[in-house]
C-alpha cells in the first residue's frame, strides 16, 4: 500500500509517496518562486521526519523562477543532522540543472544521473542503525528512556563521553515532552557512522519557545543547544519533531 501526501503553493506543488520499502519519494513540479522557498523546505523536512533511509525527489517537472537552489542544500544539511539519512535529486534540467551544477558547495547534496541512478546509490548506502521507544507522559518516562539509550549505545560501541552527553540531552528532550506536550510520544535513536542522532516526536503542535537564559521553559533546550553538535524542531501534522545530533568524539 503506497501512502501520498502534498502540498500545494502558487504554482508549486509537491507530492511525497511512500511504499514498504526503506526509501521515500517526493516529486516537485511547476515553478520554484522565491515564496516557495519555505514551503518546499517545510514539506521536505516533514518528509525527513518518517526517517526514510534515503529521500529521493524528482525534479523533472520543476521549473526555476526566481527560487533559490540553496533550500535543497538546507534540505540535506537537515538530512544529514537528523535523521542521518540521504537526499539524492534527480531529473533536474535546464536553468535548474545548471544552477545545482554551480552551487559552490554540495555538501550531503546528492545530483543523480535519473531515477534508477537515485535508487542504485539510496541502495548502496548502509543504514543507520535504529531502536524505537514508545513512551506516555509520566514521571518515569526519563528513565526508560536513558535504559534505551544506554542499551543502545553499549550495543553499538558509542564511546562513554558521548553516551553522557547523549544521557542528558535524552533527559532534557524526554523532560519536555512529559511536561509541556503531554501526550504518548516516540523517542527515536539512530547510530550512524560519525554522529548518533536522538529525536521525540510527540503529538502535540505547540512550538516550544526559543531557549533563554531567563525563560525557565526553554532552560533544557539552552543545554540541548550547547551539548549538541546540532539540534532542531519539525512541525509534522498533529504534532512536532524535536531532534539533536551528536558527534561519536563528543566529550
């Protein structure tokens, strides 16, 4: 059974279908204006947040029309954070396949041949490792959470520093979601050759507010923003993605 979600702005329209395998394709058509910049960046992060093992998009219907090709280097810039996955575009042409061309740095940015070119190097690629924990916004929901961790990392050889700094960001993250979302949540850990990446996508909307010193609410996500390497919140429907990565040499 194939899954297809969409978005439509002005003259862009971006479509996302997902079968049973571990890859997820978005194709995008029509014209890539300057105010579909954000749009099309929001649609592919929430298309990252089902941490497919690579993300494919399709650009053989998309023309350039004053938009900018840096929204897909933000796009693989956020792949290669969280969830430590690829972002591999094919089908480019004309001024659009020129301007990626000439982009001067493509870092974590993929161009492919076509579309059997996409899926042969999606396949060669050797996926992140991943533990899935389902947890309720109670008192003990922290400590579950640090067991998983702490099986998880001793499993996959993550050096101690990095495991404490992994422990207390886990804590923070999880500490938030009991107490300001409220709702079941998932805690989401995936190891990757030189970053471990840890995420809590939890169902309720709300934004938390930016991290300051003298916001007593956004005092865990100051320390999340100080221990990791780098760290971000997706909005997804019915609910958000708050994730942080952290090097393996952390500590």
């Amino acid at each position: 059974m194939r899954e297809r979600t969409g978005l439509e702005e002005g003259r862009l329209r971006c479509a996302q279908e997902r079968g049973g395998g571990p890859v997820t394709t978005a194709r995008l058509d029509g014209e890539f204006e300057l105010a579909g910049a954000a749009p099309m960046l929001a649609f592919l992060l929430t298309a990252l947040s089902r941490r497919p093992q690579a993300l494919l998009v399709d650009l053989s219907g998309l023309v350039l029309a004053g938009g900018t090709v840096s929204t897909f280097l933000d796009a693989a810039r956020h792949a290669a954070a969280w969830p430590g996955c690829g972002l591999l575009l094919y089908g480019q042409r004309g001024s659009l396949a020129a301007a990626l061309d000439t982009m001067p740095e493509r870092d974590g940015l993929t161009l492919c041949a076509d579309r059997d070119d996409a899926l042969r190097q999606a396949n060669a690629r050797t996926p992140g490792r991943l533990r899935v924990l389902g947890l309720s916004p109670d008192p003990q929901a922290p400590a579950e959470a640090r067991d998983m961790l702490a099986d998880g990392c001793a499993l996959w050889d993550v050096p101690h520093p990095a495991h404490l700094v992994l422990r207390q960001i886990c804590s923070e993250l999880v500490s938030n979601a009991v107490r300001h979302a409220r709702t079941d949540f998932t805690l989401e850990l995936r190891d990757g050759p030189q970053h471990v990446h840890l995420a809590v996508h939890d169902h309720d909307p709300a934004l938390p507010p930016p991290p300051l010193r003298r916001s007593a609410d956004s005092r865990g996500l100051l320390l999340v923003d100080v221990l990791a390497s780098g760290w971000g919140i997706i909005p997804v429907d019915g609910g958000k993605v708050v994730w942080a990565t952290v090097p393996r040499t952390a500590g």
